[in-house]
C-alpha cells in the first residue's frame, strides 16, 4: 500500500539525464550528490550513476562524504566542497574523501595532516566559496582539480557567466596537469568552451530545467504524490482553511490531501499552486496545513484513497517550483524524512 504522501524516484530518468548532459558537454559528468541527493536518496542515485560511468562525485558536508563513502565501496572519488575544515582533517582521511581547498588555513590544515589528493576553488565571481585569483596558491603535491563555480549560469544573456569563465580558464593555467571543472547544471548549457574537463551538474540531474524552467532533454525524476483523506461539499461563500484565505465562490467539491508542510510541501504552494488529479490540473486552495493540503475537485470523480500529484510528469517541478515563489532546487530539498522514497528503475 502506498503511504499517505510518497516520493518516487526515476532512477531511468535519472540515468538518462545524465547521458543527456554528458552528450551535451561532451566531457565526464561528475555528479554532485549533496543534500542526500538534493532530497531524493544519494546512496541509490550515486549507484546508479556509477551503474552509467560516474566516478567522480561532489558533496558538501563531511559527514556526506563518509556515508556516500559507505555507500559506495572504494571505487570513487569523493569531494568534500566546504573543503578541509578545521578539525577534520582525519574523518576525510579516514573515509579516503578528498577536500576542495578553499582557504589558505583549510591548505595549511590539510597538509599538516599528512595532505593527498584533493581539489582546489577558484572564486570567479561568486564571492562564496574559493580563492581570489590574485591569492591563489603555487601548485602543490596531491593536487588533482581545480574548479569554479558560476553565479548567473541559468541566465544565458548575462554577461558575467563569460567573464567568470575566461577568469577561471586563466587561474587553471597555473595548475597544469589536473582535471579542470567549472559547468554546472545551466553552464553545461553554455557551450562546449564552458566544459572544460569534467561537469558538474546537480539540479538537471534529478529533473529541474537549466534556466528555471522546464527542458524538453531534461526528464522528470522526481513525483510527489499524496493520498486523499476526505471529500467534501463546500457551500458557496463558505471558506477553507487557516485564516479564512479561501472563499468558494461556487458550490465546491474538496479534497483533503495528506501532504503539508511537515512533509516538505511549502505554505508558498497556495494559492497559486496545483495538484494533477483525475487527469486534470487543479488548484491548491486554503493555507497548506502541517499535515494536509486541499485541491479543488468540482466536477471531477475524485474519492477517498485517490491520489494527487504535487510535481512530477504531469506537474513539472520547475512549474510547482515557479507557482510556490521559489526554486526546484528548495522543492526538492524540503522533502522531509516522513515521506517514504520509493525507487523505480
């Protein structure tokens, strides 16, 4: 039986995006599986991606590296992007992760603990994370990659994406020899010159689009669906939900859905989001609850036990993303463990 709300996860889908991006970049894709795969499970995605060739994979946190790291066997490599942090030098040992060196004190760090294989950050722009290219430092043992990362990559037009890539092609110069990553999802969009050695996609990956928007090459990976617990009849002029948002202007029929904010559905998705149920898209009405949303179901036959869905094929995720005010990336992400990930491939 399927639970009350449910993430399914398209590991096919999810294959194919990244054969889709390699064939566009024209260079390796190396995944990056942080954020447990941006809410979607990193272990069996990273599976099977390697299943299709990765073998190289980017996470943010330590303490992802060293469950990937379980995950996954020996074979990978692992990069950690917040880099050799103080004091845990000896877990990215430990779990053979490779830091992405970010500051003169984390290379400091890494080398008083013995160094290795690791990469290096260029900041290009982003003014996050990485060197200045003035500050940057001499090539140094167990160097293996170098990369930046792009600012504005899901805007084509913008003309800082060329700046930071010439930047960045400049600083690599420095660094003969290692492998050179700088696209990411929208930058492997760019063009061929913004490839360089290796991509680094996350979000086209699990199915959002590289400019904020649905992309025909970009499957759907992703379907959150949820159970409906009740039908009922509301009069006109009466209201549903907290604060009285939501006045029927009509004689409605209402389903109660069990999918709220505790599992990851933001309040932003009303009132303009939808739900696809019954082969229609239909409209979130009322505040989302803590447990339960409410779809508007007039005229469609729609019973306790059916379900909606709140994004997948039938509601792209950069569209539910779009209609809640914010990104696919934060839809993803917000997933909450309650909601049980269910694999198909």
């Amino acid at each position: 039986m399927p639970s009350p709300a449910e993430l399914t996860v398209d590991l096919s889908a999810l294959a194919a995006n990244f054969r889709t991006l390699e064939a566009i970049g024209g260079v390796p894709v190396h995944p990056v599986v942080k954020a447990d795969s941006y809410g979607l499970g990193a272990a069996p995605c990273a599976r099977r991606l390697m299943a299709e060739g990765a073998r190289t994979f980017f996470v943010a946190r330590t303490s992802e590296g060293e469950t990937l790291r379980r995950a996954l066997g020996d074979a990978p490599a692992i990069y950690v992007l917040d880099g050799c942090v103080a004091g845990r030098a000896g877990r990215l040992r430990a779990a053979a992760l490779q830091p992405v060196i970010n500051t003169a004190a984390q290379l400091s760090e890494w080398r008083y603990a013995g160094g290795g294989p690791c990469g290096l950050q260029i900041d290009t722009g982003m003014n996050r994370l990485g060197f200045r290219p003035e500050e940057a430092p001499e090539p140094f043992e167990g160097l293996e990659l170098v990369l930046s990362h792009l600012a504005c990559a899901d805007d084509p037009a913008e003309p800082m994406n060329a700046r930071q890539r010439d930047a960045f092609a400049a600083a690599a110069q420095r660094y003969p020899g290692t492998t050179r990553s700088f696209a990411n999802s929208g930058g492997v969009f760019l063009g061929r010159d913004y490839a360089f050695d290796a991509l680094r996609p996350g979000i086209c990956l699990y199915g959002g689009g590289p400019e904020g928007r649905p992309d025909p090459r970009i499957r759907p990976v992703a379907t959150l669906t949820a159970e409906v617990l009740q039908v009922r009849d509301v009069p006109a002029g009466e209201t549903v939900g907290y604060s009285r948002t939501f006045t029927a202007g009509r004689p409605s029929r209402i389903a109660t859905c069990a999918a709220g904010y505790a599992d990851g559905v933001l309040r932003s998705y009303s009132p303009a989001g939808q739900a696809f149920v019954a082969g229609e898209l239909r409209p979130i009405v009322g505040r989302v609850s803590m447990d339960a949303c409410a779809v508007d179901v007039t005229g469609l036959e729609v019973g306790v036990g059916d379900r909606v869905e709140l994004f997948g094929p039938n509601r792209m995720l950069d569209d539910a993303a779009t209609a809640a005010d914010t990104i696919a990336y934060e839809l993803l992400s917000a997933i909450t463990a309650r909601v049980p990930r269910v694999y198909r491939d």
